[in-house]
C-alpha cells in the first residue's frame, strides 16, 4: 500500500499549509519529518508531487489531480473512525420511533435534525403511528420509544419523559353543516350527530378517548388525509394548530364551537419507552434534545 492515513494527512497538510513548516506545525512535528514523509511518498509513487525550488511548497500537476481522491478518502476514514467510537459507546444501528401523526408537525422533529448531524451514520426509523399503535410497537419491541399524548394511566413497565403540549383545534369546511352552525355552539346531542374523522388504526379506540366526541366516524391513517376530507366538507376533526392556523386565517376552514367545552383541546406529549429494554446511545441522545427543546415549556398543570 502506497498511500495510509499517516501520508494522506501529511499529503493534504502540506496541500492546505503551503509549506512543510506549516504543515508540520498543523501536525505537531518538526519539518524535516514532513519532508522526508513527502519524499518516501514521491519515491513509491514515482511522480514529483511539489516543486521546491522555492520556500514554498508548490503543488505539481500530479498532486493537484491526486487531491480530490484523496481528501475524499481521508473523509471517510474520519466518518469510520468516529462511527467505531459511536459503535463502542453503544451506538445502535438503528433508532425506531413511533410518533402519532398529530405530532409529525412542530418541535418533535428537532431532535431528529440535530441526531442527523451528530450521527451521520445512524440509521432512524419514523412510524407514523395512533396512539394504541404506538404503544403496541414499543411493548413488541419494534420501535425503542414512543412520542404519545399522555395517558390517564400509568404502566409500570414504562419509564418517560415530558416533551410539551400539542394545541389541537376543531375545524371543519366553511360549507360543513358544523361550521355553517358556528354563530351558535353545537349542543353535545348536535356534536354527536356530526361526523367526525379521526387518525387511528382500525377502531376509534386507536385514537385518544378525549378526541372522539362523535357516534359517526371516518378513520384515516394520517393528518393530511384527514385534513384533505375535511377541506372537502365531509366531517370535522380535531387537528394541530400549527397545520391549521394559515387555512383558519384564510377562510379555507372554520372552528367549530360547542357550547359546553372549548373548541381548542390541548394535550400533553409524552415520550415513553421499556424500563427493562436499554437504551442505545442515540436514543439516550435524542432524550437529552428533547430535555433541551422543552427545557422552558410551561410544567402541566
């Protein structure tokens, strides 16, 4: 082998430096190491690859075309040296995460920007997932943790943490019989009566039980499905502020009003994983960025 790590970072050090004295002040060696480390490597090449005739170190053709692969190379061995630390802190391979589709907009996908950056080689995994499903995976071992609205109970088996509120609002078509009703509040009896469309998998009971309001239901298997048959005046839905605010602003949909609970239902999130399953270091990570996002988010009531 011609080239290793040690002569490819010599290589560019001097590339990058323009001399050997700064390459070897970059290295943290004296410059004759850096030029005879530059000679050994032209002798097995057979090929000049500075030109010294000066007090700098100028690149010869042969250098300048060897250059992109080289940098390319040393990248890569970086990217592997630091994915074989990851791996011995306990990196897992991959990171499986079930999230209800009403938390697919917001500050829940933050952490997953910055666990990109921080570990490039991680492979993530996103379901979009109701809420009985999410919990589903995480006990079946499918998914390492769960982002859920908080539950009335407690499972023992469970561990969690808080990660803020979701705003949600009931919205319907400006033409749906529920909105064209909204200069006076529907009556629980009205409500019940109104089709409602909900995210869930299967059965209504996939969903939050303070959700479901109706006794005529359409299910879906995401908010954007069921923001679009909303939009088409087939039923109202409790959807997230932040999905819904430009449309409510531009008359596209109204807010449905009862008279005798707010329109707007606010929920807590939380992240939930298996006491008895540890957790890789890109989970523990993305718990600690979660910790960071919601550090000032007001404690629930």
């Amino acid at each position: 082998m011609i080239f290793s790590s040690d002569s490819l970072a010599v290589f560019l050090a001097v590339l990058d430096g323009g001399s050997f004295s700064a390459a070897a002040r970059k290295l943290g060696r004296v410059p004759s190491a850096i030029s005879m480390a530059i000679a050994q490597l032209e002798a097995e090449l057979d090929l000049q690859l500075f030109d010294r005739a000066t007090r700098k170190a100028l690149p010869t053709a042969a250098a300048l075309a060897l250059e992109p692969q080289a940098r390319q190379v040393i990248c890569q061995l970086n990217l592997l040296d630091a994915q074989a630390l990851q791996l011995h802190k306990g990196l897992e391979k991959r990171l499986s995460i079930a999230i209800a589709p009403e938390l697919h907009t917001g500050r829940w996908s933050r952490p997953l920007e910055r666990l990109a950056q921080e570990f490039p080689n991680l492979e993530i995994e996103v379901r979009s997932a109701s809420q009985s499903e999410a919990i589903r995976l995480l006990h079946d071992n499918r998914v390492q943790l769960a982002l859920v609205f908080e539950r009335p109970g407690i499972d023992e088996r469970e561990s969690f943490l808080e990660a803020g509120s979701q705003l949600l609002v009931a919205v319907a078509s400006p033409n749906h019989p529920a909105a064209l009703k909204s200069g006076t509040p529907l009556s629980e009896e009205q409500l019940a009566e109104q089709r409602q469309i909900i995210v869930a998998s299967g059965t209504p009971t996939g969903s939050d039980p303070r959700i479901v309001l109706s006794r005529r239901i359409w299910l879906t298997d995401s908010y954007l499905a069921t923001l679009e048959l909303v939009q088409s005046g087939l039923g109202w839905a409790y959807l997230p502020q932040p999905l819904v605010a430009p449309l409510l602003s531009a008359g596209a949909l109204t807010e449905v009003r009862f008279d005798n609970m707010a329109s707007q239902l606010r929920l807590w999130i939380d992240v939930i994983w298996i006491k008895s399953e540890p957790l890789g270091l890109g989970a523990r990570r993305y718990l600690e960025i979660m910790r960071e996002v919601f550090a000032h988010e007001p404690a629930r009531a």
